[in-house]
C-alpha cells in the first residue's frame, strides 16, 4: 500500500449519524519520501534503546508504575491539583488532610491508566472504554456529580 496515499477510512452514513469506518493498516507498505526512512531509523533506534534499557532496570513494572504516577502527577496540574510527586506515591493516611483531596485525584488517574490498559486486551478503543475511565477518574473528587462516564451533550444553539 502506498504510504503518500492512504485513507485511514471513511465516514459511514448510519440513522442519523455518521461513524467513522477504519481500514485496516496490516499491510506491505511502500513510499517515496525518503525522509520516512530517517524518520522509521529513527523510531527503531529509540525502541531498541528502551528495549535495552529493560535490561538494566531491577524492576520494570515498578519504573512503568513510577511513570504512570508521573504522568498523572503532571496532568492533574492542569486541573489545578497540588500534588507533588513524593506525595503521590504515599498513603492517603501519611498526608495532610488538605492534600487528600488533590492526592485521590492523581490516584484514580494512575487506576483509570492501569483499568484502561488492561481493558484494552478484552474491548476495543470505544465510548464504553472512555466512559468507564472517566467514570474512574471522577471517584470521590471534584466534579464527581458532573456526570461522571458520560459524554457531554451539545445543546442545540449552543457552541
């Protein structure tokens, strides 16, 4: 299949609604862009390099675990969560009071990541996957009552 001119799919007319219809990427590709070879190369390079570093590492799942915690550290700061990263790996029961709120935030991000990852062995990415995690995310936090695992509705003459 020609790379400079793939579809990722099309747009199917359904009752009153139209999905998106993926096509399938498993196949022979080719291209003429000879900039996608440096930029595979690349790919390549980083990925035999983190495939390396796995062996140096005493405990992989804890440093994948110990990311996913970074990641939801920095995300929930968009939120406006105060959580620092020492306090995000603690116990809930080791904070101040004060920071309880923020902490839980970052926790359900980390158990939303690990739900979602796991869920995606037995579902595909769907509506059912999001809703389910972001129903996770919203436990016990702010904005818990703002229909949490539901999908926002556009009013009509609203942008």
């Amino acid at each position: 299949m020609k790379f400079e001119t793939f579809e990722a799919g099309r747009w199917v007319p359904q009752y009153q609604y139209k999905s998106f219809s993926p096509v399938t990427v498993n196949h022979e590709w080719s291209w003429e862009d000879p900039q996608i070879n440096t930029l595979l190369e690349r790919a390549s390079r980083a990925l035999a390099e983190l495939d390396a570093f796995t062996l140096i590492v005493p405990d992989v799942d804890l440093f994948i675990q110990m990311h996913i915690t970074k990641e939801a550290n920095n995300s929930s700061r968009i939120e406006g969560t105060q959580t620092e990263m020492d306090e995000a790996v603690l116990d809930s029961s080791q904070l101040a009071p004060e920071k309880r709120d923020d902490w839980q935030e970052v926790q359900n991000y980390v158990q939303a990541i690990n739900e979602a990852v796991e869920e995606l062995e037995r579902l595909p990415l769907s509506n059912r996957l999001l809703k389910h995690t972001h129903a996770i995310l919203m436990q016990g936090v702010r904005g818990e009552h703002k229909s949490p695992g539901e999908l926002r509705v556009r009013h009509r003459g609203l942008n």
